[in-house]
C-alpha cells in the first residue's frame, strides 16, 4: 500500500491532489481498510470571498471529485461533487452540495434489512444539506439533510443533534439518525438515538457516558468512565458498560440485558 498528496492550504484559493494504491492482498497489522485492491485518485478545491459588512464573514464555491478503480483499471466508484459554503459573522455555517454518483457494483451485497442489491450500474445522484451553529453559544443545533438515488430506489436521511453546554460543568449532547431506504428489493427505515454527556466535577475529575440504541439490532448500549487525576501524571480510570435489548415498545416489559462489564485502571508515569 502506498500513497501521495499534495495540499495548497490557503484561504483564497485552495486545492489538493492524492493518489493510493492499496494492493489486493494488503493486510494491515492494525485497523484495516475498507477496500484493497484499488486505485484511488481525489482532487478538490475552492475560492473563498471574504465580506467586509454584512451577515456573512465568508462564502466559497468548489468542487470535489474521485475516482476509484481496480489494480487493472476498471471504474468501480466516481464521485463529483458542487460545494457553496457560507460562514456568518456569529461564524454559523452553512453548506449545501449537489453531487453525482456512479457505482459499478461486481457482486451482490445486503443492505440493513437483508435487501439484496444486485450487481450492476448505478447512478447515486442527489442532494445535502448542512447547517451548524457556533460553537461560542451555550446551545447550539447540527443538522444534516440529504436526499438522493439509491441502487434503483431513493434514500433520505436525516442527522440532528443537539449541543448543550449551560455552564462550565455539564456538556450534553442528544442525537438522533434516520435514513428511509426504498429499493427494488423492499424498504428499510435505520434510526439511531443516542446521548452523550460530560460531568466536569473539577479539574481533576470528570466523568463522562454514552448511551445508543438502534432499531434494527433493538440493541440499547450503555458506556460510562469516571476519569480522577489524583496527581500530574497519575490517573485513576473506572469505566461501566451495559447491554441490552429492547424487543418492543413496552420498554419495561422486554428489556432484557445481555452484558455487563466494569474496569478500574491505574495510570501512572515515570520518569527517570
């Protein structure tokens, strides 16, 4: 497996070019890779126009492309996408994108909801939206739109999440994921839920959990650690993890749990 890029980071103009080649029998010691045996080419830039008055800080158009192909060659994957991106003076940000699609799929594979999709050409054109507010507010809304073909149906998702952070104590963030697949093969809605939230106790001590459940898998999961930096570099780590499913709406009645773990850690380091 090999690479290269070169970035042009500037503020008026910017671009970048990449290319990777990831071999067929490419194993990594660690990770791994979502497709071997391909030839990756990606390009993308923008122009940024800077506003000295008004409700905008910046605005920029650009472009980005890709092109995936086998060892030999052969397209299997081209992605063209049309960017406008804006930033206000409270440095909201908001960008929409039209992009096209074409996936040339060799073998069957599943969707969620055990739809097969059958090898063949596809056209994956469509639209997105984005949309997020400041970081320097103490509540704030990200929220991702898009709409588009999907393997000779259509798929529309949703991603919303709430950011809340009413003091220097409590950080709490709500989410909520919905794509509605429709496709020869049948339809398909996957939803996620989850809340994340940080307790800043004080400087030394904080603890932080995160809570999933799907639809599909009717799975709740539950994550919690305790972090206490009892001295500069000496920490004490607790964490408690719990699963369980939820097999119908009457959440008492069929919720079974399925999994429990804790671990203590001790961190310390030393140095000679």
């Amino acid at each position: 497996s090999y690479g290269a890029r070169i970035d042009y980071p500037n503020d008026k103009w910017a671009w970048s070019l990449e290319f990777r080649e990831i071999g067929e029998n490419f194993r990594p010691a660690l990770g791994f890779v979502n497709r071997a045996n391909s030839k990756t080419y990606e390009t993308a830039w923008h122009r940024r126009f800077r506003q000295s008055s008004g409700p905008l800080r910046w605005w920029q158009i650009g472009t980005d492309h890709q092109r995936v192909t086998n060892l030999d060659g052969d397209l299997e994957t081209s992605e063209d996408a049309l960017k406008f991106t804006f930033e206000t003076a409270d440095t909201d940000m908001i960008e929409a994108s039209v992009f096209a699609v074409e996936e040339r799929i060799t073998a069957p594979f599943t969707l969620p909801g055990s739809l097969v999709i059958p090898a063949g050409n596809y056209d994956n054109d469509g639209v997105a939206l984005m949309i997020e507010t400041a970081r320097t507010r103490p509540y704030g809304l990200q929220l991702n739109i898009e709409s588009k073909q999907f393997f000779g149906g259509d798929s529309d998702a949703i991603e919303i999440e709430a950011l809340m952070r009413p003091n220097p104590y409590v950080d709490l963030r709500l989410g909520y994921e919905r794509e509605d697949i429709s496709v020869p093969a049948g339809d398909v809605s996957v939803q996620i839920g989850s809340v994340d939230a940080v307790l800043n106790i004080s400087p030394d001590l904080s603890i932080s959990t995160q809570t999933q459940y799907d639809n599909l898998s009717e799975s709740l999961s539950f994550f919690g650690r305790m972090r206490w930096e009892v001295r500069p570099q000496t920490e004490l780590f607790f964490s408690l993890a719990h699963g369980a499913l939820i097999e119908d709406s009457d959440f008492g009645r069929n919720f079974r749990s399925i999994q429990s773990r804790s671990i203590i850690r001790l961190g310390n380091t030393f140095r000679f």
